[in-house]
C-alpha cells in the first residue's frame, strides 16, 4: 500500500496560503528533513562484531548488550 504523505488537513492549509506562506512552509519542511538527515546512524551488525570480538564477551552476554541497546533505540 502507498503511504499517504500529506494529509487532508494539511493539503487544504496548503491549498489557501499565499506565496509566503508558502515558501515559509517548503522552507521549513526542507530544514526539518535537512536535520533529520544529519543524524547519525548506527549499524547494529557491525556493532555487535566489534563487541563481539572484545576479548570475554561471549555469545549470552553480547546478547544482553544488544537487547539492551536495541531497547534504548526503541527497536524492541
């Protein structure tokens, strides 16, 4: 299924606002994604070889680690 990027509301707020406003909105909708795509980013496979290959961390433990970082990032 396609998913929807704007919705009703929002393209009738787009539909009745003048040229400023307008190019105020764009602006604004570029700064966000601009933001959001300077985050960093975290590959959790590299991140689990390199703890893995700490001398110690066995398997059990580095997967406690891993649940407890992919609760911290909410993928869980």
């Amino acid at each position: 299924m396609e998913q929807k990027m704007l919705d009703r509301a929002t393209y009738k707020k787009i539909k009745g606002m003048t040229r400023e406003e307008m190019q105020n909105f764009l602006t604004n909708y570029y700064n966000n994604v601009m933001e959001d795509a300077e985050a960093p980013t975290l590959d959790l496979g590299e991140l689990r070889e390199e703890i893995g290959s700490i001398k110690g961390v066995g398997e059990k433990r580095l997967d406690e680690i891993m649940a407890v970082i992919e609760k911290h990032l909410g993928i869980q």
